[in-house]
C-alpha cells in the first residue's frame, strides 16, 4: 500500500490509486489566533502530524509486510 497525500499528489495518481484498498484519512484544524507568538496554522500543524502518526500506526499494525512511507 502507497501512503498518497492529496496536497502534494497529481490528479492522475489519484486516479491511479486502488479504491478497493484506500483509506482517507482527513485531517481538519481550525485556523485560529492562538496569540502573537503562534502561526495561525497551529492547530492545522498539529491534527496534521497526528493524522500521519495515526496513518503509519494502522499501516503498520494492520497492513504488516505492505509499504510503510
């Protein structure tokens, strides 16, 4: 299994990927003030390193022998 971010994938390898076996995984954040020192992107930064986190620990626990990237 190919891990495929949309942000950064081309329509034809969306196309490309086998429905059968894709999961979406769907980070959302608030875009928020969190104070001066803050970009407003935090929350966005964080539920995105979790949902890759998350993506790597089921692609490991349940899809052992398949590739991890």
């Amino acid at each position: 299994m190919t891990v495929c971010w949309l942000q950064a994938a081309t329509y034809e390898e969306v196309a490309a990927l086998d429905r059968r076996r894709a999961v979406a995984v769907v980070p959302l954040g608030a875009t928020e003030a969190h104070g001066p020192h803050l970009p407003l992107s935090t929350d966005v930064i964080i539920v995105e390193a979790m949902a890759r986190a998350g993506a790597k620990v089921v692609m490991e626990e349940f899809l052992e022998g398949e590739e991890v990237s």
